[in-house]
C-alpha cells in the first residue's frame, strides 16, 4: 500500500508535469518551490526512474514520466 507521502508525491508530480514548470505547481498546490522538488526528487527515488529530463531551458517529461501522468502526456 502506498503511504501518504507517496500519493502526495504524486499529486505534486501531476501538477508538475502539467505544466512543466515547478514554481507553478509550487504556486498551484501553495507550497514552497523547493517542497516541490523535494518531492519529485524523493518520488524518482521511490520508484528507481527519472520522471523528467531538465533542459537548457526548462523541463520535459521523461518517457516514465510521461507514462504516469494521468490522463497521458495531454497537458492543460
């Protein structure tokens, strides 16, 4: 069973991954960016695979990060 830091682990990924931007899923969920990646960072952790790929400028989806985000790799 997945512990409650894990499903919120998720839920600040999904808004993450979104919008690829971490300072707006930090602004979105009203938390600190630094929580935000803590976050993703213990994510990628628990599950042994990069979920993004830091870019020059900015971020994508790595293909297992794609694979997570719900509703698939469709962004708003």
């Amino acid at each position: 069973m997945a512990s409650l830091q894990t499903l919120n682990s998720f839920r600040i990924f999904a808004a993450a991954a979104r919008r690829l931007n971490f300072s707006y899923a930090a602004e979105m969920l009203n938390v600190a960016p630094s929580a935000v990646s803590h976050q993703i960072k213990e994510l990628k952790k628990h599950l042994g695979m990069a979920l993004f790929d830091r870019l020059h400028r900015g971020l994508a989806l790595a293909s297992a990060g794609e694979t997570l985000l719900p509703g698939g790799a469709s962004r708003i």
